[in-house]
C-alpha cells in the first residue's frame, strides 16, 4: 500500500498535485482561521480524491473541530472520509492513530500544556 501524507495546505489544497497512492492521511491545518466553510470547501474537495482510504486530522488551525460537537461534526464528514480525533483504525493490518493535540503554541486550537496529560495524545 501506498500511503501519500500531506499537512498544513492552509486552503491551499486546491494548488495540489498529488502522487497516486492507496491511502491520503491529511495530518492537520486543512484551514486558515478555522471556518466552517473553509472546512466544508476541504472536505468536498478531499472526499472526491482518487484514494482507497482518506483519513485527517484537525491541525491547531482548525478551530471549528475544537469548538463543535463531536456529533456535529461526524454529520458533515462525508463517509467516504475518516476523521481521527484521539482514535485510531485499522486498515489491511495497519494501525493508525491520530491526534490534534499539540504542546501550547500561541493561543492555537487544541493545545494543552507540556505535562503527564499530553504524553497519552
């Protein structure tokens, strides 16, 4: 299998030329200030992607995830896309996990301080 991984395309994801691959992970920041509708431009663009499996996680710009519900959120995710938020899957005997926790950094989504509590995300 393979796996093509990109992060921080900021609403940029449209400029993108993507290998071919099996599987797409997007592992954060798919918006600039974390609007619901720079969300929903991303997902309409990423569930028409030419890729077995997608998967993303919200980056630490991606405030909408942090400020929504869960149930909210599963509602707007096409199910052609899996969301990982503190969870993981398991494809063709592979694992994968994701997180959107981050060490603090400015005043960014889903930051937590440098403790215990972090080393488990």
């Amino acid at each position: 299998m393979k796996f093509i991984i990109i992060s921080d395309t900021h609403e940029q994801h449209k400029n993108l030329t993507l290998p071919i691959g099996d599987v797409i992970i997007h592992a954060g920041d798919i918006s600039q200030r974390g609007k619901e509708s720079e969300i929903l431009d991303f997902l309409n663009w990423f569930k028409d992607l030419d890729f077995k499996y997608k998967f993303f996680i919200a980056g630490n710009h991606d405030f909408f995830f942090e400020a929504t519900l869960e149930k909210d959120i599963q509602k707007i995710i096409p199910e052609t896309i899996i969301y990982l938020y503190n969870s993981g899957v398991e494809v063709e005997h592979i694992k994968i996990w994701g997180s959107p926790i981050t060490p603090n950094f400015f005043d960014l989504a889903f930051n937590s301080d440098r403790s215990e509590s972090i080393s488990k995300h």
